[in-house]
C-alpha cells in the first residue's frame, strides 16, 4: 500500500516527450487585443465566465542588473478561446487592468508571482482572485511544481508543446508572430482547461 505521505510521481521529460500531443489552440480561435475599442470588446466577451486563465509575457533580458519593463503581453483565456492584450495603446492597457482587478473573476495560471509582481509595478494594479495552479497540486501531494507541461500530463496524459525560441522571443514588438501568438495564447488556455479538469470548489 503506498504511503499517502510520499509525494506523487511526477512525470519525467522523457515521459512526456512519449504522449500524444495536447491540442491546442489554433490562430482561428485567438484575438489580438490592440487597442482600447478591441479591448472593450474582449471585456464584454470575457466577462461571463467566472474563471480566465492567466499569464503574461516579458520582453527577456540578457544582462547582469537589467531590469525587464514587462510585462508586454497579458493573455487571458476561456476553455475555447484567448486574448493576447499587447500594453502598448494606454487605453488596450487600462481596460485589462480593469479586469485583473475584478475579484469576481479567478485568473488561474502557473508560476504567477513574477507576473504579479511586474503587474503592480508597471500598470499600478494588484490583480485580485489570482490562483496558482502550483498550490493546488501541491495541496494533493505533488512536491515539485508541474507547470502546465507537467499538469497537462498528469491530468490529460498529453504532451504540452513549448516552443524555447518563442519564449525568449521580443514580445515588446509591435506586431508579434505566428508563434508568439500561438505559444502566448496556449500558456493561458492551457491553464484554463487545468483548472477545468481539477473540478475545483
């Protein structure tokens, strides 16, 4: 009988790289929020369902003390659909600040506190009712963080495909790539369809 205080086995690079993939989202079913009319039309869309996945992205830094002025992206998903907010319009940046502050509404991702943090400190708002998906697991008895990769795998036996080259790409341009959009999007939709599948209270 296993002993209830060992802590679940999480599945291993090689593991994963074995499942079949997880499906994502394609381009058909993301929106680019660019401006603050496009924004308010996100927000009316948004606004009926009680949880979003969250996440944000950074232009990267590469040198020692260089301090990053992200985020540059905010993206919240549903189950069937996402919304990459680019920050430069003030008013595209004003209406998502609005809806992080909501504290009717759950923003569920992984790895959440630097994202808050760089939050605060850019657009001067705190998100509310923020959820990392990490305790959760940890609550069940995972002692390492799974990260969607790792969530995905356990809770769907599916391969959550990342692309490294998007992820240190310039998300402060203006006009983003394919693949930006598509890896920005997918980290939060991935989150949304996590939260979904732990059936939480």
């Amino acid at each position: 009988m296993t002993n209830p205080r060992e802590p679940l086995p999480i599945p291993s690079k090689d593991d994963i790289a074995l499942l079949d993939p997880f499906d994502r989202l394609g381009l058909d079913q993301i929106v680019i929020v660019r401006s603050g009319g496009q924004a308010r039309e996100a927000c009316a869309e948004l606004i009926d369902c009680p949880v979003w996945g969250f996440d944000t992205e950074s232009r990267p830094t590469f040198f020692k003390d260089q301090v990053s002025d992200g985020p540059h992206i905010i993206q919240l998903a549903t189950r069937h659909r996402a919304w990459v907010f680019q920050l430069q319009d003030p008013d595209c940046a004003q209406q998502v600040s609005a809806l992080l502050a909501s504290s009717k509404h759950v923003k569920a991702g992984f790895g959440l506190g630097d994202d808050t943090r760089r939050i605060v400190s850019k657009l001067g708002v705190v998100p509310a009712a923020v959820l990392d998906l990490n305790t959760v697991f940890r609550a069940r008895g995972y002692r390492k963080d799974l990260g969607v990769k790792g969530a995905v795998a356990v809770l769907f036996n599916q391969r959550f495909l990342k692309s490294k080259r998007a992820a240190t790409s310039n998300w402060s341009n203006a006009h983003l790539t394919d693949a930006q959009v598509l890896y920005a999007a997918n980290d939060a939709y991935g989150a949304a369809r996590v939260h979904a599948a732990l059936d939480l209270p």
